[in-house]
C-alpha cells in the first residue's frame, strides 16, 4: 500500500461520553451540534463552553460552508488536548474524568465512499492560520508526525505543536451509524458497560479496549 493509499484510509475518532451513546443510537448516528439543538436533543456536554462559543460563530470557507457547528468533529489522533483537558478536570462544569470517554472510530475513505460532505483541517479549525482543504489527497498537509507522537504540547522549537494536534476531520450534518466500525474503551469494565449499551441498540462494530489512547 502507499503511502497516499495510507493516508487516504486514515482512522478518525470522536469523543463522546458514554452515557450519550443511547442517544446516538436512537438517532441513528451522530448529529452535529446545530442540528442537535434544533431537534433538542439532550447530551452530557463534556466541551469548553468558550470554545463552542467561538466554533459556532466560525466559518467553514469551503461548501457546504456553514459554521463547525454543522460538523461533526473527527480527530486525526487518539489522545487529544481536549482529552487532556478533561482528565485534568479543566472542563468547565463537567467533573466525570477521562474513564467515561468513549471513542467513536470511522476512516476518510469510509466517509469518502458514502458520498457524506466533508471538509478537514490541518490544525484547530477556530484559528486563523488553521487552513480548510476537501481534497483527500491534501490529506498530506497534516502533520503525520505529530498525530504519531504520544507528546504533543509546544515547544520553545515548535511552538505550534498543540493546534496542529488539534487538527479536525468535519463532516457535514451527520454520520449515520453503520460508518462508525467501532467503539474504543479505556479499561475491560469499561468494554462491559459500553457493550451492554450497544447490545440493548443492536450495534453491529466491535468494542475494543484501548488504554493507551488515554493519559
């Protein structure tokens, strides 16, 4: 395989918390924010209020164009700044830890194949030097490097390290649940309590317990 065959079949992952998932089930998938709202639908809110402030005020450049809002938000990467975020308690009015955090996985050629809209980012997509491309071959201007390292905080050398990390795959509305090929846990308790949950909602992907995609 080469290695823009690779880079074009790159796993992404979402972060939800796990008591979200009958909600995600019920709907079929996941829903972006705007739409969430608009069809009031309920969820443990685990995201910076701030930062959701400035994502539903920012414009994607590309179409279908709309706000991040009307995205759902993939990672290139496992052990995210957000998730850093949560596991040291810096979530404002959210205090569940990081054990609680499930990972939702699906791939770009995954996405790509369904004919789903999509945009992605090479870094956080709410900073201005953040660039938008569609083209999956343009999938080269993200930092692979870094998505790779278990580090990822700044450096005096490079102090852009975090917000290429934070680097988005978006796509547009909705992702319905028969792209999401698994779930990702912490801890093998973790495995039985989230496999009950996709049991009761026949969900069809695998449960895979991951540790190391956590701090």
């Amino acid at each position: 395989m080469s290695i823009e065959q690779m880079i074009q079949k790159s796993c992404l992952y979402h972060i939800t918390h796990y008591r979200n998932l009958p909600s995600i089930f019920a709907q079929g998938g996941l829903v972006a924010n705007n739409l969430a709202k608009s069809k009031k639908i309920s969820y443990v809110d685990i995201a910076h209020a701030s930062i959701q402030d400035r994502r539903l005020t920012t414009w994607v450049p590309l179409p279908p164009f709309g706000t991040l809002h009307d995205y759902v938000p993939f990672y290139f990467a496992p052990r995210s700044p957000m998730l850093y975020a949560i596991n040291k308690g810096r979530v404002e009015g959210y205090k569940g830890g990081q054990d609680e955090i499930v990972y939702l996985l699906t791939r770009t050629d995954l996405i790509h194949s369904s004919g789903l809209s999509y945009v992605f980012t090479d870094g956080h997509p709410v900073m201005k030097v953040t660039d938008f491309y569609q083209d999956l071959y343009e999938l080269s201007q993200i930092d692979w490097d870094i998505m790779r390292s278990t580090y990822w905080h700044d450096t005096e050398e490079d102090p852009d390290r975090k917000r290429r990390r934070q680097a988005e795959f978006l796509v547009y509305q909705f992702v319905p649940i028969h792209l999401l090929a698994a779930i990702a846990v912490k801890s093998r308790e973790w495995e039985l309590i989230v496999g009950k949950i996709a049991a009761q909602h026949r969900y069809r992907g695998s449960i895979i317990v991951r540790p190391e995609w956590y701090f």
